[in-house]
C-alpha cells in the first residue's frame, strides 16, 4: 500500500494519504489574527488539504483542537458549527495547549476517510 | 467503504466507524466530580461506544489522556489500571491540557479494532 | 484482522499493530536530562519500536510532539530535523503539554504504516 505525501517540506508534509484514509499535519492560522480569524482559515486549509487529498469534510474521521486559551471554546465552535457538514460530524476532542508561538490561538489536526 | 456515525450532533459525533476501526469522540465525567468519579465514567462511557460500534476494550489500539492537573495521575492510572484488559493493553498517553472547563478534570480519546 | 501487541505491561503497550499500521505509545526520554538528549532519546526508541513493528521512519503517518515548555520548539525541531526521512516527512503536530513529571520534556506520539 503505497503512501503520498502532499505539500512534504523538510519537517513535516501538510497531509499524508495511506490506504483509504488522509491525516492531516496540525493547521494553524495567521499569527496575530482573532480566533474567528484563525479558525476560519484553519477550515478553509482542512478543506484545500482535503481536496488534495480527494476526501472532504463529509468524511473527516476525527478531529482534534487545541486552543492557546479555553475561554476561546465558544468564539472557536461558532465557526466549527457554521463550517461543520451538520450530517457528518466527525468525533471530535476539544483541549488547552500552548502552540508555537503565543500568537497562534488555535491548531486543528484532522483524519478523514477518502 | 462507508462511514458510520455513533450518537451524531451538530457539532461531533460520539463515534466514528470506518473500515476496521472506530475513533472515539473526547469523553468526560461529570463536571465538578472527583478524578476517581471521572475516570470510573469515562471509561464505562466508552465500554458503551465501544459496544455500539460492534468493539471492545480489548480491542483498543491507542489511547490519549488529558489531564487538568497532572497531579492527578496517580488517581486517573488507579482507575484505568483495575479496567484496562491487562492481556490487551493500548498504546497510550498521558499529557496535561486545560478542558472546557475547569470543573473536568479528564478526558480519553480512544482508537479501537472492530 | 489480528492485533499485535509490542512490548505490553499491565497498563499499555509501547505500540500496536492492526492490519497495515502501527501506533506507539507516547515516547518519553530520560527525565532531567536535557531536551536534545530527551528527543534524541525518544527518536531512537520510536526507530526500535518501528523496528519490532516491521516499519521504520520513512514509512510514519504522523506524529505527535508535545512539549512541557514551548520555548524548547527550536531545540527539539534540530533533533527532529537531523532525523526525520526528509524525503517521506509525516505530518506532525507540536503543541504544549505537561507531562509525567516535570522532569519529562518532550513527548512523541506517532503512528507509521507497515
């Protein structure tokens, strides 16, 4: 079984597909930016991983997100639940995490069936 | 292959099944009550999920444990030691992480075989 | 499918194969020792563990990396960079955690294919 790694740098790729399933490297947003900001791009780049990968949100498995700070847990779900496909959530775990540098506030890591 | 959705929201899933394997939402306790208390709910939560999905604890491949306060590991391992299937044991892991509030004090991720 | 157990004890195994993938426990290096000696540590045990699987590093999905104190991301990115396969890199998620002790520095989580 042949795997592919999409956008592979000298770190990490973005995603790696292996069988009939796409794990995607932990997504982050603009430095500096609102969550709202943050999480809506982080979504708009799960979407572009996963096209690449030939999956979509519809099929994502499993999702993990970190937030800097947890008082962001509601400003971060607004936009999860606006971008969510409401007939296919995957299951989905919600912790506290300091990312790379203090300016990013939230980090999302998804698996997803193709 | 399809995608099986266990107990689905609007916003996650409590499990997910696809192909030979089910990935678990983030389970928690009640909030508010003791990491024994906790732990003993979590893991019948998941003795649940994993029967619906057509699993078992023996079947568990990995395990994530996130902590409030990693002062309460000793408490959490009490618990998981007298309910783990010691002739089939996870991978695990065990980090601290703030969770939606500060009122729960564990949550457990599970990845199981079917 | 069978599932293989690698190293097990009374409360997890160090890794677990089913069907075409391994998932190892959370790897942890010599505690107090410093965190490029930690992270060289971890990446040689997770090469042994690979090993036992039947993969090595060229064929790993994704990894997990946390961190007690996310100002150490520089000096365990030079240990990860000098080690990981640059042309098959996972995808990877680094994010602050803390761990057993704090003693403990770094901790590494991935998952390979076979």
């Amino acid at each position: 079984m042949t795997i592919r790694r999409i956008e592979p740098g000298t770190r990490m790729s973005q995603a790696v597909v292996h069988g009939d399933r796409v794990y995607l490297a932990g997504q982050v947003g603009a430095p500096g930016k609102s969550v709202t900001e943050q999480t809506t791009a982080i979504l708009a780049e799960i979407d572009r991983l996963l096209a690449l990968a030939g999956s979509d949100k519809s099929k994502i498995l499993t999702a993990q997100i970190w937030l800097d700070d947890m008082r962001d847990f509601a400003e971060m779900n607004a936009v999860w639940d606006s971008w969510v496909d409401k007939a296919n959530p995957p299951a989905r775990a919600t912790g506290g995490a300091p990312l790379a540098t203090p300016d990013y506030r939230v980090e999302i890591i998804v698996v997803a069936a193709l």
